[in-house]
C-alpha cells in the first residue's frame, strides 16, 4: 500500500441535533478536519451515510457536502456500507490517494436519525439487514442480534451479566469524551435492572442512535506537514465481506469478516494482536464486543467476554477498548460511527485523551461493522 | 494513472423486470461480465445504486450482491452519486485497482425503479436535488431541467423542434441493442405531437424510467488476458462537482462539472475532443445532451442542437452519440446508467456493434451526471 497519513480530524458532538441539519453536521466535521490539519480544501470527499434517502429524503451527499463546505467543484461521493459506511467512505479517500487520482481526501461520515419516530429509524435500519429474507419474517436489526447473543449464550454458558463488563466500560470512558451522547456512569446494579428490549440483549446492551458526524483528512506521508505533532500514519487497510443473512453463515457466532480483514490489515502493517495498543470496536451491541474481540485474535473463540470480566479492556489493561466511549456511550449515527472511530484512534495516537489517554499508544486498531457482519472494515493507524 | 483494462462486460435488458428481483438483476449483469472475461471472481465489487433504500427497502447492496454472486469474502460497497453512481462504482473500481488494495475489481450499477407507483418513483428521484431548497418548493426532477430548457431556448433562440434529432437518433440506434428498452423508430412528426411532461419537456424529450444492470471486470493492464480480443484500457478518469442546487450557480446553462472532469480525463489521456470517436453522453432530457456536448468541447455555448441538425451526431456522423440508443431509449434505470455507457464504449471499441458501429472506433468517452449536473463522472476508453 502507497503509504497515507491523516494530518487532519473533526467531529461533532453526539446528540439529537433538532436545530442542526444534516448537511450542517457533515460540514461543521469537514471543516473541522481541514482547520485541524491548516488546510484549505482537498482534492475528494467521501461521504459515509447510510440512511438520508430514508430519514432526510436526500440522496446525493456527496455533491451536496462539498458544494455547503465550499469545497467548489471538487470529486465527491457517498459510500454506503450499512453501518460500516463511515469505514467504507475512510478507505475509499485511502484508495483515492494511493492511487494518485487525488493528492488528498477527505471522509466524513454522517448520520442524522433524529428527526423521525422510533418505529420509522427501526425500519430503515432495517434495510441493512436482508430485505426478502430476513425482514420480510419481521425480525428487526436488534432481534436479529438478540438471536446471536442467545445463541453465543446457549454454546459457550455465559450469562447476561457477564457481557455487563463492555458497557460498563464504554460509560467510564464516555464521560470524559466532550462529543459523546451518554457521558454517565453506570454499574453492575443497572444493568441488572436495565428493561428488555429483545431478549436477551436490555437497554444497556444497546448503542443508543444519534446525530453526528466525524471526519478525517488523508495525504500520501510525504505530503504531511512536519509541525511537530505526532505523524499518524495508516499502516493497514482491508474490508471483507460475509452472507448478507445470519442463517446463510455456517458459523452465526465468528464473524468471518472481521477476522479475514483483520488478517489482511494485520499483514500489510507487519503486526499482530500482541501489537496493538486499543481498540475501537463496533459495539453496537454487547454481543458484537464479545465477537469482534475473537474474531480479531484477541480471545478464544466463546472467550470473549472473559477479556471485560478481567479488566482487560479498560484503558489501564492490556487491550483498551472504545476508550472514547464507544458506540454504547459515544453514541452510534451509523453511517458516522467508523469515522468516529478513526477520528479517536488518532487522537489515542496523538496523546490527546486525557483521563482515557492509553499510555505511549502507538498503533491503533479500529473495526467498523455493517449489518450483523456482512461487511466489515478494518484500519490499523500508528503513530511514527 | 496507473493503466487499468476492461476485460469482461456484462448486461441485462432495460425493462419493467417483473419476476426478477433488484439482487438477481445485479447478479445477472455481474456473472455475465466474469464470464465475459473467463475469470471465476475479484477482489473487490462496487455497487452503483441510486435508490434501492426507497424502492426495495434494501440497503447494504456490496455485502449482498457479493453473496448472490457467490463471491464469498470479497470486499464490496455501494457507491451513490444520484444519476452518476453507475460511473462512480466505475471510478471506485479503478482507483481500487490503480492502488494496489485490489488486484480485480467488478463494478456494477444496478437499479430497480419499476416496483413503485409512478408517483413514488417521481419522489425518489427528486432526492438526487437538494431536499431543503429545490424539493422543499414543490419542483420535481423533470420540473428542474424544465427551467434549464426554457431558459435555454430564450437566451440561445432555439425551438422545441430544434432538439428532436437527438431523440431521433437515439430511439434510431436503439433498435438495434438487444438490451435496449424503447426499440422503436420515431419521427420529427412524432416529437411534434408527442404529450407535455413539464413545458417545454416533452415525452420523447425524457429518457424512460427501467428495471436493469451492467457490470465490468477491471484489471491492471498487464494483467489483461491477450487473447485475441481488442485490450481495451482506461486513460483518463475524472470527476467533479458543482452546486447541489441549480440556483446556486453562476452560470445554470453550463456544466461546469462536466467541463472540469472532460478537461482532467483529456489531460490524462493526452486527446482533445477532436480524437474523440464515439460520445456516450447523459441524455436524461434532451436538454442534457445539448449542455454536455458544449460543455466537453464540441460545441460553443449555445450551439449544442446544431450538432443534432447538421447529422454529426449519427453513427456515420463525425460525432456519434448514444450510439447504443442512449438514455432516452436503450432506458435511464439511473443508478446503472453510467455502468451502460462505460459497457456500451467498451463494446463500440471491440466491434461488436453490428449496425450502429462506428468505423474504427479507438477512442470512447463515456460522462455520466448525477442530479441537474452536481456530480458529473468523464471517462475515457481506448482499444490499443
């Protein structure tokens, strides 16, 4: 790979943004990227969205950004993946750069899922899922991930409670992340009290949806800037697919896709698990922490929540994980959140985490999920 | 630019698809172009799609059509620039390849609008405008280029009459594209008589909605099979943007977009219109041809339509366009519509189009617009 930098981040605060506009959150992001990095525009915009058709009636995000940014008449386009569509729209400015058709990129990824009613977000959140198949048989995204989780819990005999350790987590580190939705504590007593929402995964297992956006600014390396801040540097970048439907997999509990780009990004970066200082993964739900963390070698398979259980994840262990909050606490506009996690492992890079800082962090994994799995995308950042 | 090649295509016919789903389309044109190419499958598939989340309730179509098409693991989004996603997923392919992140890539434009009711359809396909300013006012897609073509016979003094060779041709060449869907001859008398859709656009002026998708297989060059066959390559590839609203533009009656991505692709490939062979332009409405042909350089400002008058425009003409029957009559299922002409170009430079081929064609441009001219993609292909 043509090595990249970013040399530039943004993001907006996580929240229902009733009197800011889709278009307004992605431009704050960019500008946010650009003003970081001392630039004025870029040669490409990638646009990670996933549900504007359906909750903003507004296709065409890419044009639509650039043009209220005032990046006049630049390439842009928006990348969708499902949830992984902020991943996606990082790697497509990574490829635009390698490729020498831009001299820089900017992503932004994007969601504003406010403004409709709860039933109307549950449906279009939906349509990562199989329509014909899947939704059609009435199961939503948060059934469909209540089926995996009694499933794992069934195989491997854990109980609820001992998924608890993931969210626990993600709210410490929240409250000391400015842009995050949920900057509460909470503990073990809460979770056990937290209601149902599809058996067996309650409110606390969940990633509550919100407005933002995050952004980044990619380079080749010998265009950043020497001024002094630390060099991010992309070492390794790879997607994967798996089946669209969960009953298609042979194996519903090991997410293929992580694990086989993980594997790649692994390669290309000269690393392995034992390398990696944290973590940001894709915990939309407490389940997908469980398996994000085997898939990608850092647990047996069935061991994962043994890594929250013995304090490994938090930003004091041997594997920090959403130390930023995550998508359980940071919140997760799912078209934004891969570039939330990107913007964060930079900033774990950079040094700029205060009471979540992992100490003399200097390679970065993040892990951005769409679907149950179907499409996952995984970037290995490290600091020079 | 790295050199890329094309070495497998594939199509289905534009039509009201009925009994074939939104995947099975994709998958039809995308087997039929690995098979094309005689290969078993490639690294990565970028999905151009406009509007699958409002007409199918399906999101996610790079994790879905890459499990269809059995092409298990692969990496795969979907890339949407409205009207331009066809030749968006092109770009995203090339610049895959072009990187080194892929060593094959497919791309494909899918659409499938004939589902909804005509209504519905017409809302979907005001979201590639912006939702806020132009939507919000009541004008629909047709109404926008409506302006365009009123404002562009007052200040250029042109008659309704005057774009009717356009559609002429169009619906001329179509006859002979199997996967066309209007294959019928029309007359200047029929254009005459023909209903009012939004003043002064009328029905033969509107390309016809359709269910349909193209697919191609992209490669390094020196990985390109010598089989025979003409190589054919890509040597230039450029996209810009413009205004997402026509309102917002200094000058409504130019594509700027279209101007900027024709310069950067002619650059690239070291041709000027003058080598240009064969133009397979965005005739949505015949408005957009007359505005395309100005703005990459074959006509001056205002002139567009005497391309249409004098002849140049027909097979045998000195400037071919929508030799395949274009939009307006091979069909405009949008989101595909780019993958079409690219597919189209590729087909012209190998000889295989019968009685609408132009004579030694070597040098194809292919430019495909998304919304009222925001995002316009220029490609240009050579057969070696």
């Amino acid at each position: 790979m043509q090595p990249v930098a970013v040399i530039g981040i943004g993001q907006t605060r996580i929240d229902e943004h009733w009197e800011v506009s889709l278009r307004d959150l992605a431009v704050e992001a960019v500008l946010a990227a650009l003003h970081d990095a001392g630039w004025e525009s870029a040669d490409a915009l990638y646009v990670g969205n996933m549900l504007s058709p359906l909750v903003s009636s507004q296709n065409h995000l890419g044009a639509l950004v650039a043009d209220w940014a005032g990046l006049k008449n630049i390439e842009a386009a928006k990348i969708e993946a499902a949830c992984g569509s902020g991943a996606a729209a990082f790697r497509a400015g990574l490829m635009a750069v390698a490729s020498g058709e831009a001299t820089s990129a900017l992503a932004v990824g994007v969601e504003k899922m406010t403004d409709k009613a709860g039933r109307d977000v549950t449906a279009a959140l939906a349509t990562a899922a199989d329509a014909d198949y899947e939704v059609e048989q009435g199961v939503s995204f948060v059934g469909l991930n209540a089926l995996i989780m009694r499933r794992y819990m069934h195989e491997y005999g854990w109980k609820p409670a001992d998924f608890a350790a993931f969210s626990i987590n993600a709210h410490a580190n929240a409250i000391h992340n400015p842009f995050a939705r949920l900057r509460q504590k909470i503990t073990l007593d809460d979770y056990g009290k937290a209601p149902m929402v599809a058996t067996p995964i309650n409110l606390l297992d969940a990633s509550p949806v919100g407005d933002g956006a995050a952004a980044a600014l990619i380079v080749p390396v010998d265009a950043a800037p020497r001024d002094g801040r630390p060099l991010v540097t992309v070492t390794g970048s790879a997607a994967a697919t798996d089946t669209i439907a969960i009953h298609s997999r042979r194996q519903p509990l090991f997410l293929e896709a992580a694990h086989t780009s993980a594997r790649q990004a692994y390669a290309q970066a000269g690393v392995g698990p034992e390398d990696i200082d944290l973590f940001e993964l894709h915990d939309a739900f407490s389940i997908m922490t469980a398996l994000s963390l085997e898939a990608c070698g850092f647990a047996e398979r069935g061991q994962g929540p043994r890594l929250g259980l013995d304090g490994a994840i938090t930003p004091r262990g041997r594997l920090p994980v959403c130390t930023r909050g995550g998508l359980k606490a940071r919140g997760h506009p799912v078209g934004a959140t891969g570039m939330y996690q990107i913007v964060e492992v930079v900033q774990q890079l950079r040094g700029e985490c205060g009471p979540t800082q992992v100490a003399e962090a200097r390679i970065g994994l993040a892990q951005n999920i769409g679907g149950s799995g179907a499409s996952i995308i995984t970037h290995i950042l490290k600091r020079d």
